[in-house]
C-alpha cells in the first residue's frame, strides 16, 4: 500500500447507532458507516489517492456497534490522539470514534482477528416502549429465563451452524466456535440480554440464534433444539430472524488483547 | 362538547420519543404528537364530527415525554382498555399510550392539572456517545454534583421566574412554585440527572435553569446566583437554554393522584 508518500496504519474502535446507516458497507446513494468515515478521512488528508477503509466485518441496517474496529492507512503522520479528535470533529453525532492507536503494517481489521463479541437485547411488554423501538428486539411473549440459560449451553462449542445462517452468505465452511454464551436479565432496563463471544459468526447467525433463543423461552421448542439443529443443517428448519435494532457488535479480538476476551460488561 | 351523539370523556397517559415529532401541537405540514394521535382517534371514531386532543400542555420538537397526559371526547363507548389497545395499533412505534381510564366531563388535562414533573438528563465526556445524542443533553465540561445540589435549594419555592422564561411566553405572571427539585448522578447511565416537579413551568423554564444550573456546576456562576436571577428579573442574565433532547415530560399531576406528587424514582 506503499507508494511514493510514506503512509501510517491506525487502528481505530467506532461506536455507531445504526439506526440512520444503511449497514457499514459502501454502496452507491446510500449512508454507510464507511462512506461517512471515508469521507471524513478524505477531507482530513488532501491528498489525491483516496483512501479506502477496513473494518473487521459488515454489519447490517439497523444493527449498532459498540465496539467495531477499522484500519486504514493515511498519508501523513498525525499523532493518534489528533487523529481521534480530528475524526470525531468531523464525523457526524451517530458515529464516535472510541480509541485509536498507530499499528504495524501486519494489523488487518478483518483478517488478523479471532473472535468477536455481540450483545442482544430484547425488550418485553405487550407494546413497544419508545425509547426502546431502535435499541433493542421486541418480544411480547412469556420468556422463561431458565429454559434459555439451559440452551445456551448448547450454543458453546465448536458446531455446524449451517441451520443458522442466512441465504446471501457468501462462505460454504459454516463450522464456527462459540467461546461464550449467556443471557441475563438487565435489571436496571428491564431487558433480557443475550451475549455471544466466538471466532466467527456467520450472516445473520446472532439474530438467528436469539429467535430460536426466544422460541425455546417460550416453549415452542424443545429446550435442546439446538443440537438438533446442528445435525439437520437446514435453516428452513429456524426460519425466524430476530430484529436489527437489538443487535450490537460489542468487541473485536486481536492477538495482542487476548487477555481481554475473558472480561465481559 | 355533547350533541346529539352522547360522547365519553376519555384520559390518556402518551409517552413518545419527542427526535421525529415537531413538537407536541398540531401545526400544518408537520409530523406533531397531536396530528398523529387525532389521525388515529379519527380513524377510529368513523364520525364527520373531528376529534380534537386536548393535551397537559404542549412540548417542543425533540422534548421527550415519559407521562404527558391527554383528554379527549370519543362519540362511542368503548371500554378504557379496548381504547388503549385501539389506539397503539394504528399509532406509530414513537408514541405509546401507556394507561387509559373513562373520565367525568369535569376533566380537562390542562385546565384541571396541578403540576408536573419534568427530568432532565445529561451526559459527560469530550465527544457525545453516539447512542445519547438524541437523549440527552451533553455538556463536556467538569461538573461539581455539591454546588449544583446547594443551588437546587434556592430553585425551590415560590419566586418570579422571569429571568427563566423565553422570549414566545404568552404569561405575563412569571410567579411559580417548585415543590421539589432534585440533582443526583445516575450511575447506571453515566449521567446527571436533574427533576424538578413545581405547579406549572415556563417557556422552556426547565432548559433555561438546567443551562444556569450547569454553568454554576463547572464554576462560571456562584452558587446562589438563582437569588440574584430572581431579582433582576431578566432573561439576558440566563442566556443559555440547555438542549431538547435532554428534557422528559415524566408527570402531570390531578387531584384525584395527589398522593403520588411525592413519589419520586
């Protein structure tokens, strides 16, 4: 990526409401996280060659970040705490940058990371509180918080999760490891939440894995579906997808904060 | 209001997220709490004759409202909780009745209100999280909780508010009483928060005092300077007025729920 100016690597970790991007992905006419930060970076740098970002993976319409992380390479050496104030004074208010830090050519965004953390959070009651319409999945039916504690248990593990991922998935290898699975009751918000930390997850697999989730809460599925699930690899067989709006992609791992995967909240 | 069609009188309590309404009154071309309420009730009543909504008072674009409350007459009797269920499905997700009761034609949501209750939130740090931009106001600078505390006394009581009222208020007696007002840091949320419930408010008088408040809080103003406002009675002496989006009409208060003015979170 070198050429003829000497460019630096920065790392940086974005929150988003995703609520107004049309996904993170550039696409023509639309408002994407990346097109927001392209631009933004564009601006800063004055220079001719455009520079393209990275991120550690799409997420959807809708879906939020608390944590995502992008690289990018930029063509003049701005410390990185310019670079976060320079960025955030010309990013719009639904998207901050958290950190930043200047890393070696090796970091890639997206293909030196090994795992990544999502949170889900549902909402309950029979009608949809406001506040809560675009930060979290509505769910108006009985939820028996101990039947999901005892699937979750099923979601960790090395699996096959070839039922749980959506047409327009590009990869064919659907084995994935999840490192960590919980659901809690959020107190404080009267929320039931959902947390998956794992080395990769597939499309739409958090919002397909919290419907089933919510399914067997409900007890129209057998508390171990899931690992019949795993056997019939068919994705017709959980046909439900939960909503964008409770989905938040809350870390991104790399090899040198390892040591935090372990710490959660 | 009754014609030849016997009418009810019914008492709605709406909570809406004020970010997409220009505020709560009926105004031409403009998406209002109002306009969208009387567009369903209208639906629903099946009647030439229109259905106007008489509300506790009204709220300005991006205020929020966690309790506004609500009276209007319906030319059909339809039990109070048959409307409430009517009404949330053919109005839009930003706008919920939370409770509905019959009422006696006596009520009248703003002439027979006694007070109300209104919070404040705000939020720290050097950049707006991307996910409290739109609820609450954010304000960078240091904050010290015991001065605002100290001056939270001298805003109880009964005083002439004029240099809290903006210019548009169509009073002329500025007198009003704060039966209790409150500042306490929400440690959940990582925000301060200010309450405040007095016997009627204003022209953007909470927004005024919560700017005045703050700026006392980082040391720009003594603390007891509100005894000096309420002397000079001028508004060029509190100039800033603190955002929409930090202001939550949460209570409004009738004779018959008297009991609960001193109930408080």
């Amino acid at each position: 990526m070198k050429g003829v100016f000497m460019t630096q690597r920065y790392k940086i970790v974005l929150a988003y409401d995703g609520t107004n991007f049309a996904g993170f992905q550039r696409q023509p006419q639309q408002r994407t996280v990346q097109s927001v930060l392209e631009n933004a970076l564009n601006k800063m740098s004055k220079k001719d060659d455009y520079i393209t970002i990275h991120g550690s993976g799409r997420t959807d319409s809708g879906v939020h970040a608390l944590g995502q992380v992008v690289h990018f390479d930029f063509p003049h050496h701005i410390p990185a705490e310019g670079m976060l104030r320079g960025l955030n004074s010309m990013m719009p208010l639904d998207c901050e940058v958290k950190a930043c830090e200047i890393v070696s050519d090796d970091f890639h965004a997206r293909f030196t990371n090994h795992g990544k953390r999502y949170v889900y959070r549902v909402s309950q009651g029979e009608f949809v509180d406001p506040f809560k319409r675009l930060y979290t999945g509505h769910y108006k039916y009985k939820l028996d918080l101990s039947r999901m504690e005892a699937a979750m248990e099923d979601v960790m593990g090395t699996h096959d999760y070839s039922s749980f991922v959506a047409a327009g998935s590009q990869t064919t290898n659907h084995v994935r490891t999840i490192y960590e699975a919980k659901v809690y009751r959020d107190q404080a918000n009267d929320e039931i939440v959902f947390e998956f930390c794992g080395n990769g997850f597939l499309y739409n697999q958090v919002r397909i894995m919290v419907a089933t989730l919510l399914e067997i809460g409900n007890g129209r599925r057998p508390i171990h579906d899931f690992l019949r699930l795993y056997e019939v690899k068919d994705r017709n067989e959980c046909r439900e997808t939960a909503p964008a709006s409770g989905l938040y992609l809350k870390e991104v791992y790399y090899p040198e904060n390892d040591e935090k995967k372990s710490i959660s909240n």
